[in-house]
C-alpha cells in the first residue's frame, strides 16, 4: 500500500482528502493543530509546523512518502495584507522546503492552488490562460505554483475555488456561512458580481484521487461543473435548506471595502479535468444535496 503524506489534515480539504484516501492508501496526516483537533481510527496524527522547516525536514525524512497532498496554507485573503511574511512563508516557503527535502526520497507532490491567481477579467479560465494574482495571498498561491512546476518532482498542481462543505470544528465556508445566518434568521448582503464554480469538498478530494489513480499530472482546474454568481449561489442554498432568501440582500463587492482586491469572474473551464478522470465534479444543485445529507448524517 503506497504511502501519502497529507499536509493540512484539520482543514475542511484535509480532513476530506483524509477519509477519501483513509481506505486504499496508508495514509499520514500532518497539521498544525496535530491530533487535538480531528482523528480518524488507524491514522496517525502528527504536529508540524509549515513555516519550520527542521520540523517538515526530520517529519519527511521519517516518513519517505510515496505521495505529499500540501493542502495546508495561510488562507485569510485580507490578512495576507497585513502578514505578508506568515503568508509568505506558508505558502511559498514551506513548499520550497518540501521540495528540497523530497528530492532524497522522489515522491509525488500534490499541492492545492487557487482561483486567485487570475485577475478575473475573462471567466471560464483553461490551465493555458496568462495568469495576474491581484494580491499577497494570490501572488503567494502564484509563486508556489512556479516552483512546483520548475522542480524535478512528479507533480498536480490542483487549481480549486469557493469550497464548501462539512468539516469538523473548521472555521465557516460560504455555504455554511450562509445556512447558519438564515437559520437564525439574520440578514446576509451577497455580492453579486463574484462570478464562480463552487466546489463540493468531496468532489474536490475524490478528483485528486482519481487523477492520483490515473496517473495523470501537471496543473488542473478541479472546480464545480457549474459557473454561477455568489448571489445566486447563496439563494440556492436558501433554497435546498429551506431558509428565508427573502434575508439574502444583494451588494458589489466595492461595498465590502476589503484589503486585498478580489477576481471578479475566475470561473474556471474544467474540460481537461473531466476527459482526464472520466467523471465530472458535481453542479450546484447536486453538491447542495450531498452537503444537506453530509449536514444531516454529522448533526446526529
Ligand atoms: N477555501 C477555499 O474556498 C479555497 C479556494 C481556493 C483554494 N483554496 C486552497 O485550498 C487549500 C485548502 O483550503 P481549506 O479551505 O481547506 O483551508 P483551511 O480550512 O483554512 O485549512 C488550511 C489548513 O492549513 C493549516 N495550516 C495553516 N498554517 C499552518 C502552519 N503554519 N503549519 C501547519 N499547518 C498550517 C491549518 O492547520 P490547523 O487547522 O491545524 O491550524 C488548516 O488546517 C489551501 O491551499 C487553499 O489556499 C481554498
């Protein structure tokens, strides 16, 4: 059974990417919050510290992985703004040292990227397009990316956007975000000039494996099928939940005055994902369903 090191094992990815995998690889799952957080029987748990670099030294050197899944990151968009650095030395510098360190042992490196390394003034985005990341968080993403792409390593470089789904004790994504403030009846303002595909975690995490199992690499695109606005993202949401969208007001994001500048459509063209794994990630009305019965099985 083949080895895989999953970096970022208590995020909403990594504990989907955990279960996913749990069952036909043997599977060793790294965070920062170790094992205090989240455990799956039979996994080990171990603490590590991205931006330590004699931390992930000694942790890969023991481990030799056949296969490194980094979905760990620094991912608070407008706090990139402030902490350039620890943005910076998350996402760019910790995967500089893996690379160093894996060229001992040569193992697959997947590595979770973003949406945000467009500008957004296009949509429907294909692997060849020109990318210009607005910000810190996008010019970190953007960086990683070059020095994955420039190592010797076997590598996917997994391009994903506006994930949701159920993770245990994770900070809110949009969807969650949205059911918990119109369950209690609370007013949300969605803009509604982000155009994207959201993505169901578990389709995010059953296409890696299947990229894994083929055998197919490089840089993909792994998104929803379906290319939607946020605004009315969130009324289908209202919708499959039985929530009030008569709560949901419309804004733009101008009236959000965030820190870092956001892509307005970096909707994503997922072709050369779906020909290359012969199955297609879920549309927005689909992934609602399983996130309903996910929500559902894990509320008791
Ligand atoms: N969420 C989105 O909509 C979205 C969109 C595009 C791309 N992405 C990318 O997808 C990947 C997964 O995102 P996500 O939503 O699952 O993020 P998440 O829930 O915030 O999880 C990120 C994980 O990174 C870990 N981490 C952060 N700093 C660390 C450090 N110094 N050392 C060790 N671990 C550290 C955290 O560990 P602890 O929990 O242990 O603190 C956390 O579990 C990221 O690469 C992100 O950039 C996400």
């Amino acid at each position: 059974m083949k080895k895989i090191v999953i970096f970022g094992s208590n995020g909403l990815l990594g504990q989907s990417l955990v279960n996913r995998f749990n069952t036909d690889y043997q599977v060793v799952a790294a965070s920062l919050g170790g094992t205090s957080l989240n455990s799956v029987e039979g996994v080990p748990y171990h603490q590590i510290d991205m931006v330590n670099r004699v931390q992930i030294n000694e942790f890969l050197i023991a481990e030799s992985p056949d296969i490194i899944i980094n979905a760990a990151a620094y991912t608070n968009v407008d706090g990139s703004e402030k902490d350039k650095e620890l943005c910076w030395n998350t996402n760019v510098r910790a995967v500089e040292n893996i690379i160093d360190i894996a060229t001992t042992f040569n193992p697959i490196l997947v590595h979770i990227s973003s949406d945000y390394v467009f500008d957004g003034q296009q949509g429907s985005y294909t692997e060849q397009d020109p990318v210009n990341p607005l910000g810190n968080y996008a010019r970190s993403k953007m960086a990683a990316e070059n020095i994955i792409a420039a190592s010797n390593l076997e590598y996917i470089i997994a391009r994903t956007q506006v994930l949701y789904g159920f993770g245990n004790k994770v900070k809110l994504n949009f969807a969650t975000w949205v059911i918990s403030r119109l369950s209690k009846k609370q007013n949300i303002k969605v803009v509604t000039d982000q155009i994207g595909n959201p993505t169901y975690i578990d389709d995010l995490s059953e296409s890696i494996f299947r990229l894994l199992e083929r055998e197919e690499f490089g840089l993909f695109h792994i998104a929803g099928s379906q290319i939607i606005n946020r605004y009315n993202f969130a009324k289908k949401i209202a919708g499959r939940f039985d929530l009030d969208e008569s709560l949901i007001e419309k804004i733009v994001t101008a009236d959000l005055k965030q820190l870092a500048p956001r892509p307005m459509d970096s909707s994503f063209n997922i072709d050369k994902l779906t020909n290359r794994i012969d199955w297609q990630p879920s549309d927005v009305e689909t992934g609602l369903k399983k996130l309903k019965s996910k929500l559902s099985k894990n509320n008791g």
